[in-house]
C-alpha cells in the first residue's frame, strides 16, 4: 500500500502472519444511506389500516424532528460501526436532516463526517437539496429541517462544508421542483467539478410516480432526463417503478442505479427487474437506505431471491462458476460510481479496503474452496461469517463501544419509546 491507503500491488500469500483466515474481498460500498433513521429499528411496525410507505414516513417525521444535534452525533456514529461489522467499508451519505435546534446545515454535515472519522469507514457525504413538499406543494412543517430556501442557501451550505462535501443529492423531484434543476446542477457543478457524483431519489413508490405524469405526464426519471443530461456520474437510487423506457435511459446514459433490497422490503416498495437490467448492461449498486438491518451479505440474497421470487427461476445474477462471487463482485465493483472514488476492488490505484470472511464460520464448514464459500456465504450465512474489517488497510474495530451503546439507547427510547 501507499501511505494514501491505495493498494500498490497485490502479489501472493506466502502462507504466513495471517489471523483472518484466508478468504478477503472487497469491502461493499455502500452507496446510500440516511444514517439516523437507523434508530427506527423496533418502531413502527404494528398495523393500523392504511401500513405504507406514507404511514413509516410519518413514524420517520417524528425521529427526525425530534433528534438533538447529540442525539445525531450518537446515532451516528453506533451507525456507522454497526455498518462495518456488516461487511460495508465506505457510505455514501444521503444527507437531509440539516437543521438540528441550534446547529446551521454545514454544522450538523460536519457532525456527519466527525461520526464516521471516529468510527474509521470512508465517507462521501452528500448534502441534499429539497425545496418544497410533495411536486411543487408548500413544503409541511415536518418537513422544515430538511429545506434549502433558494439553491444560493444551498450552495453556501456546500461551500461552509468545504473539503466535507465532495458531492451532492437532489432529494427527489416530489422535492425539487424540475425548473430547479438546471441552476442547482450548475452552481454546483461550478463549485464542485464536472466528476463529484450526483444522487436523486426516484421512482420508489407508484403513488410517486401517478403524481409525477398526472402533473408532467411522465415519470420522474423522464423528467429529469427532459431538464439535465444524465451521465455515468449521477446516481439513481431504488428506481423500482422506473418503466422500460426509462430503464433504457439510464442504461444508455451509463447511470448507476443504486437498490436497497432489505429497506425496499421493509418499506413494501416493489421489486426492481435487476436480472434484466444488468442483462442490457445496466450499472447497480447497494445501499443500506434506513440501516434498520445493516448486513451486506444479506442486501445481496434478498437482491437474488427477489428475481428468484419475481422471475421463479434461479441464479438469477449468478454466472457459470457460481452466485456469491459474482454477485459480490458486481455490487462491490457498482459502488465506485455512487462513491466517486476507487472503492470496490483490490486491484492497484484502489482503496485498501476489504473484509475477511472466516471459513470457520458455522454456516461455511462444508465448502470446498472459495466460490464454493462466497455461494455459502451469500445463500447460507450473514455478516457474522465476517472475521475482520479492513479500511484504507487499518484493521477496524467494529465492536460498539459499551458508553456509546449505553447512550444509544437511551436517547433512542426517549425519542421513539412510548415514554416520548
Ligand atoms: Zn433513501
């Protein structure tokens, strides 16, 4: 490695010096995350009528109004420790929740980026811009902490970020009105460079797209292709219920669309046709999205049973030679462009950043050499098969340090608790 973390050459084990077993692989970059909505976990999930994406928005409304600006900074940074013990090495963090009592945007980003320094994974914050409520609506006072006034505001928060903030988030175009888009991308583009990567919300829900063509007579994705050009650095998250032809857009434009298969399933959302899209030549990545489950192995085989499920077929994103080391390589490889970094292999000129699976691990016993343990791995274990987690090669701690938990979980019940 260079003193950067950058591998230099990856030459052959000599049989020595090993504690981690003697499988590693890259680590998974995660390309999309809201990291306090992590503290969800065990909230909302009791049915009461009308269970939708709109009822767990509400419950999320209600954690994102009430954290303190201590409150994200211990949320935080439990999150993102419990994201490398789940296999992932670096975040792109999808950024909303800027206004905190007491803290201006570049403030609570700057906790963002203190939170994940402190618990070693890389990070690629990216602020968010959202303007107004549901299509150009008067923006709801719930939704008062997540909003820029003008895209000035917004570009000074990425200035007051500085080297904090190398990228940048459209929330969705229910948030940012279409006539915004063309000075939003070119004030911080100009700010910015022409490379740093672009993310959007869009598609996840039907209700989104109905509204989406009943106001511009298309769906989000071909809206926004009508107001930019879309390109190999935008950064498509969900796109569950993007149609064919806008499916085709975003696979000619070399665009990346980033799936979170466990939050997708946990919010009811739908099932993307990824077997298709990767078919055609279609970019994929992984994100964690709500990080109330965080585990890589486990984004990859719902991503693979949901084609199975959908499709009622098998080795849906496998190859020949077999599913795990495949469908790794594809999402792990995928995550550079929602990272905009060289994430994703072990190969020169990119990060040191791996994990090591144990093939002591219990689930694993049985396989007869790699591919046969990463199958096992992605159909028969989880992120407990992980034996060490390794960032820019710094072995990391992934353990939850015992103050942090203790704190974690009391401001967790005060928040969302019946106490609250
Ligand atoms: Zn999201």
């Amino acid at each position: 490695m260079d003193d950067d973390g950058r591998i230099e050459a990856v030459t052959t084990w000599d049989g020595n010096g090993s504690e981690d077993g003697w499988l590693a692989l890259p680590g998974m970059p995660n390309g999309h995350s809201h990291v306090f909505q992590r503290a969800l976990a065990g909230y909302g999930e009791g049915r009461s009528g009308q269970d939708t994406f709109w009822s767990w928005r509400e419950a999320m409304y209600r954690l994102a109004n009430g954290v303190s600006a201590e409150d994200l900074r211990v949320i935080a940074r439990a999150g993102y420790t419990a994201m490398l013990a789940a296999g992932f090495t670096s975040v792109a963090e999808f950024h909303y929740l800027h206004r905190l009592p007491g803290t201006a945007p570049a403030e609570t980003g700057a906790i963002i980026a203190q939170a994940a320094a402190e618990s070693g994974i890389r990070l690629r914050l990216l602020p968010v811009y959202y303007e107004c409520g549901n299509f150009g609506k008067p923006a709801r006072p719930e939704q008062a902490r997540f909003l820029h006034a003008t895209i000035e505001e917004f570009l000074q928060t990425l200035e007051d970020l500085g080297r904090h903030a190398p990228g940048f988030a459209i929330h969705s175009l229910r948030a940012v009105r279409p006539e915004s888009l063309e000075a939003l991308v070119g004030g911080a583009t100009a700010m910015l460079g022409e490379t740093v990567p672009i993310h959007v919300h869009a598609a996840e829900q039907p209700a989104e797209v109905a509204d989406c063509r009943e106001r511009y007579g298309c769906g989000p994705i071909a809206l926004l292709g009508r107001n930019i050009e879309l390109g190999p650095r935008w950064n498509v998250i969900h796109a569950t219920h993007a149609d064919a032809a806008e499916r085709q857009a975003l696979i000619n434009a070399g665009t990346t669309v980033v799936l979170c298969p466990l939050t997708e399933a946990y919010l009811g959302d739908g099932i993307f046709p990824a077997t298709e899209f990767a078919a055609a030549g279609g970019r994929l990545a992984l994100g964690s999205d709500s990080n109330v489950r965080l585990d890589a192995v486990e984004e990859l085989r719902l991503l693979e049973y949901g084609q199975r499920l959908s499709e009622r077929a098998r080795a849906r994103l496998a190859n020949a030679d077999g599913l795990g080391a495949a469908l790794w390589a594809r999402l792990a490889q995928g995550g550079a462009a929602p990272l905009g970094m060289e994430v994703g292999r072990l190969t020169p000129g990119y990060y040191a950043d791996f994990v090591t699976v144990d093939p002591e691990s219990p689930d694993l016993l049985g396989s007869d050499g790699p591919a046969a343990a990463l199958d096992a791995l992605v159909t028969a274990a989880d992120r407990s098969a992980i034996s060490a987690v390794y960032v820019g090669g710094r072995r990391l701690s992934t353990r939850l340090d015992r103050d942090l938990a203790a704190r974690y979980g009391t401001r967790t019940r005060a928040l969302m608790g019946s106490g609250a």
